[in-house]
C-alpha cells in the first residue's frame, strides 16, 4: 500500500469512526503500540505509561467529532493529545510535590517518530510470543526484574527462565528479520 492509500484508507477509517464510534476499535488497534511506545519512553513507569495510554485514546474518543483532516496522520495526532497528557501529569505532580518548574516535552522529531514506531513493531512481536516467553520479556526488560526474580514470580528455576529468555529473543530476532524482508540469518 502507497502512503497515499494509507492516508485515505486512513482518512475514510476516521470518517466512519466519526459516524460510528464503534469503527474507533480499529483506530485504538493501529495506534496502541505507537501511542503506549512514546508515552513510556517518556514517562519511564509502565504503570503510569498504562493510563496515560488510556486517558489518551479516551480524550480521542471524546474529541473525535472535532477532528478534521489536515493530510496529517492521525497517528501525529495522537502523539500530540499524549505530549499533552504528560505535560498536564507532570504538571499535577509538580502541584503535589511543590515542585516550580516543569520540563515541557518537544515535538517529536523524524527520528524520534521512527524509533516510536520500532518500539511499537517491537511491542507488537512481544505480544505474538507464546504466553511463558511473552512473561519472561515483560519481566525482564519492562519490569527489569533479575533472572532470580523471574524464577520466583513464575515459579520455575533459573535455567528454565534463562532458555525462555533466550528463545524469546531467538523469536523476536527471527521476526524483526522476517519483517524487515532480511533472510539473511
């Protein structure tokens, strides 16, 4: 598909969703990854990258009637509306903690828009794990769990987490690679 069939595909996906709200499950689909990949590479806590990605797509709901197309992607959007929720959370912490200033997030770059979508590709394989793989990544990269840690919370020994770890990986490699059109081992 050409960028400019995405974008009308695109633009005709956003003209039912204003019809129906219904349509915006496929809107949420598309745009989760990339939403919850810039929110948690700011925000640094997956929890709170969690409901900032909620209050996110609950404000796109709401304000979807409003949105007119511009030819620019509605992911963009998207991006904007969680700066934004970011800016207004850090502003309510900086309230709570008594704390003067608070460092406004920038727009986002080219570049930085590139590596949100890799991050969002790459969130997207770890969800296509198989269930006890999927579990060991989270732990250990999201949650930066120690090996032993992984072990006590899945109730398997040290090894068992250390091959799951390593076919996860093997698994992700061989995706990223099968995506990339590289079939080069």
């Amino acid at each position: 598909m050409t960028a400019t069939e995405a974008d009308t595909a695109e633009r005709l996906l956003i003209e039912a969703a204003q019809k129906d709200p219904a349509r915006f499950a496929e809107i949420y689909e598309n745009n989760f990854h990339r939403v919850y990949a810039y929110i948690a590479r700011r925000v640094g806590n997956r929890d709170i990258a969690e409901d900032l990605t909620s209050d996110v797509f609950h404000k796109a709901l709401a304000g979807l009637p409003r949105f007119e197309w511009r030819g620019v992607p509605f992911g963009a959007w998207l991006i904007r509306v969680a700066s934004n929720a970011i800016i207004d959370r850090a502003k309510r912490a900086a309230k709570e903690t008594d704390i003067a200033s608070v460092d406004e997030p920038s727009e986002p770059s080219p570049q930085m828009m590139e590596e949100i979508d890799q991050r969002a590709q790459l969130f997207k394989l770890v969800d296509q794990l198989p269930l006890d793989q999927r579990r060991v990544i989270v732990l250990r990269f999201s949650e930066e769990k120690s090996i032993r840690e992984v072990a006590l919370d899945l109730r398997r020994t040290e090894g068992a987490v250390k091959q799951l770890q390593f076919r996860a990986l093997q698994n992700l490699r061989a995706q990223l690679r099968k995506e990339s059109g590289d079939t080069n081992g």
